[in-house]
C-alpha cells in the first residue's frame, strides 16, 4: 500500500470522525434557542457517528494491511502441488447408493412428522 493511499485514507477518516465529534459537543454546548428537546439527541447522535466513523476507519485500514500482508505471503512461497492418486474399484459406487438410500429411508421411517 502506497504511503500516499495510507495518509489520505487516514485524514480523511480522522478529519471526519473529528467533526462529527466536534459538532456534537458544539451542539452539546451551545446554544439552545427553542429546538431544546432535540439537541441532547442530536449531540449524542453525532458523537456516536463520530466514534463509528473512527472505529471503520481504523477496521478498514487494517483490513487493508491484513491484505497486502497475505499478498506478500502468498507470492513468497511458490510449493507445486503433490499429484494424489486414489484407488477405486467398481463396487464403492454402488456401496455408496446403497448406502445413501438406506440412509433415506431409515431417516423418513424414523425422523418423519406423524400427523
């Protein structure tokens, strides 16, 4: 991650969260001139957002680090995959309908709704 992307991510978020926060305890404050029953909500409304805001702010920056990490992670090893072999004769894939159809049948004769 550039640190350009990483300065501007970060004051954009800061400075966001900043004024939310500023204006609620402006709103807070200040004066109330007759909409005095809506600015305790409004105040603690904006704070909230702010304190949001801050906390997304930091959970994406962090995410975006996570991620460059695994990149770095990923491209450093390079393991080619072991070729498997599995064995099957012509008798499991019938074993294995059987079995899944009795598995069905016990289930409905067992588990069903008796109404």
């Amino acid at each position: 991650m550039p640190i350009r992307e990483l300065v501007s991510k970060t004051l954009a978020f800061g400075l966001t969260a900043a004024a939310l926060v500023v204006g609620g305890i402006l709103v807070l404050g200040g004066n109330h001139a007759y909409t005095d029953y809506l600015d305790g909500l409004l105040g603690w409304s904006l704070i909230a957002m702010g304190v949001a805001t801050a906390g997304l702010g930091v959970f994406l920056i962090g995410g975006i680090f996570y991620d460059a990490r695994l990149r770095r992670q990923e491209e450093q090893v390079h393991v080619t995959p072991r070729v498997m072999s599995v064995t099957v004769s012509n008798v499991d894939g019938a074993l294995l309908i059987v079995g899944l159809l009795t598995w069905t049948v016990l289930t409905l004769v067992f588990f069903a709704p008796t109404h």
